[in-house]
C-alpha cells in the first residue's frame, strides 16, 4: 500500500474539510472517504443464483464506503490500480476479500439494496478498500445513501512526521478532536485504528440480519435464528448472570478470573451489560455495535460514563488486553467502562 497518512474524527469530518486540505501543501495529495451502513436486500452469485435473500423485513447490514475515483487512485499498489478504478468508474462494486468470501460471490456477481443493484467488478485485498464490506463511486454512493464523510488520507510531498500531521489536520479540523495515524500505524488505517471493522467482527462471530426499529433505526431487531445460535446467559466470576456470544465467555472469564486473583475484584461495582441490538454510539447511518453481536461488556459504567474522562483501574484494563478485549477508555471519545473483542481472529 501507497504509506497514506490517517485522519478522522468521532462522527462526520465538517463540509469544507477536503478544501482545507487541498489548501495545505504539506499534504501532498488527499482524498476523503465517505461512508454509511446500507441494508441489503439481496445477494446473487455471477450465475444469478440467490445467495442471500433474508425474509422480510430482515436485512444484512453492509459496511460501505465510496470515494471519487481520480482522487483515490494514488492510494491503490499500482498493480492493481488501473482495474479498481476502472470498476469503481463503470459504477461497479469494488469488495474486499474478506467481504467476498462472506457473501460468497466474486466479480459479476450483485448487491440489491431496496431497488439499487450493484454489480461487483473487482475483489482486492481487503486493505486496498479499508476493510469496508463494499467500495464504490461517489455518485453510486448517494444513490445508495452514503453521504458522510467518514475520514481523509494524505500522501505528503515530503517528509512528515506524527506532530506535524497532527498539527495541521487540527488547522484544517478545528471543530472537533482530530485523531492522526502514520503510514502502517493502524491495522486498517479508517475510521478507527483499533477496533474491528464490521467485516473481521462478523468473520469471528458471525453475521446476522436485522431490521431497524420504526422510529428508532439505531435500536435493532435481529433475526431470531442468529440470536437463538449464538447469545447465551451463563453465570461469570464477579459479573454473575451476563448474557454475551458464546464465543466471548472463554476469555471473559479467563480475565474476570485473574482479576479475582489479584485481589482486583472489590474494583468491580457494576455489570452494565453484554449483548444489545444496536448501532455504534445509536446513531442512524453507523454499524452495529461490537454490542449487538455480544461481543463487547460494559463494566462499572456509572463510575466512567461515556465521553467522560475514565475512571476505571488501569491494573484491570492491563488484565482485559492481555485476553484480547480492546478498552473504550482509549478512544477519540472516551467510553472507559467498555470492553470489546479487539484481536482480528477467534477468542
């Protein structure tokens, strides 16, 4: 990969971010990458054969992002550039491969959203699209609904350093915390360094289909058939009953057990929840949260609410990294009573 400097914020970069940065020279070439969660519909293999067709009113959460094809071109390996965009300039879907291998489809296979269909045109390596579920042109993204501007790369002219970007993305975004990566500094290099984008999470446990509640579309109604094969209620050391993905249980308790064992355990006050049918932070247009696959727990969540500065004992949060979960208290918006499954494979 081109060694692109990460950019972002918590929610939307602000209408005239990409001017802004078009203004300083020091970043070289930019492109800003727009991103939404679209529901799909329906999914057919390059024979037409129906892969995925949920029953109403079910739909499969897709984790997309579009981009204008010129201005992303110098962050693709140039062996594979030429067809990447290509495809994106015929209107076609770019998917990753980890995307590919969930749906089950390759090139010349479609994406129905509602009445839009998307043909695929070209699988690459998932880090040539972000880890995103679907890439595509700028104008097939508003039809579809993508519209927010989710983060911004730079290839600088000459060389940069860490304070330096940083100091000049907060120039160009000084209406919110700007959080910066340096070429490689991130396993994903998008929206945020850490955590994992929904296609690695649905390749570990799962993916489910959903409908967004009527009137509150950051509240999920997931098909029963997932919840039914996945979420479990079991009793855990400190927490007692907590209901989570079977797959979370081994290394929760594995860390809820050390903590017992280095007399850590009067630190925990309070379980505040496990699995809940939700997107990221409730917002509309994000994905489902780690939550709504039972895949991340909230512990001592009056103490260290979110967006406030955290309170939990760092002695603990050492404890839940070493078995795998990824800690809120790090993120552009602090959530320091929140745990997630944080490694790219299996617990």
């Amino acid at each position: 990969m081109p060694p692109a400097w990460l950019a972002w914020i918590a929610g939307s970069l602000p209408e005239g971010t990409g001017a802004g940065a078009r203004a300083e020279p020091a970043l070289g070439t930019t492109v800003i990458v727009a991103g939404a969660t679209l529901w799909m519909t329906e999914s057919r293999d390059g024979t037409g054969s129906v892969i995925d067709r949920p029953d109403q009113p079910y739909r499969i959460p897709i984790d997309a992002f579009s981009v204008r094809p010129a201005s992303y071109a110098p962050f693709v390996p140039p062996a594979m550039r030429d067809r990447l965009i290509a495809a994106l300039r015929r209107g076609e879907a770019v998917l990753g491969d980890s995307s590919a291998a969930l749906r089950h489809i390759g090139a010349g296979g479609t994406l129905r959203f509602g009445s839009v269909e998307v043909v695929v045109g070209q699988v690459v390596p998932d880090e040539v699209v972000g880890f995103a579920e679907m890439f595509v042109a700028r104008k097939i993204g508003r039809t579809l609904g993508i519209v927010a501007d989710r983060y911004l790369l730079s290839l600088p002219v000459d060389s940069m350093t860490g304070e330096r970007f940083a100091a000049i993305m907060a120039g160009v975004i000084a209406e919110a915390p700007v959080r910066t990566v340096e070429p490689g500094g991130s396993p994903y290099m998008r929206i945020a360094s850490g955590v994992n984008p929904p296609v690695v999470t649905k390749t570990i446990f799962g993916e489910f289909a959903a409908a967004p509640e009527v009137g509150n579309e950051a509240y999920l109604d997931i098909d029963p058939a997932w919840t039914v094969a996945n979420i479990r209620t079991r009793a855990v050391p400190l927490l007692g009953s907590v209901t989570c993905h079977e797959d979370l249980f081994a290394p929760l308790v594995a860390a809820l057990r050390e903590v017992r064992a280095q007399g850590l355990g009067p630190k925990i006050h309070t379980y505040s929840g496990c699995w809940a049918a939700r997107t990221v932070q409730r917002s509309r247009t994000a994905p489902p949260s780690q939550h709504a696959y039972g895949a991340a727990i909230d512990i001592n969540a009056p103490e260290s609410p979110f967006g406030a500065e955290p309170n939990f004992d760092t002695r603990i949060v050492a404890i839940f990294e070493d078995h795998g979960f990824l800690w809120g208290g790090a993120f552009l918006i602090p959530d320091g009573h929140h745990f997630e499954w944080g490694r790219r494979g299996p617990p």
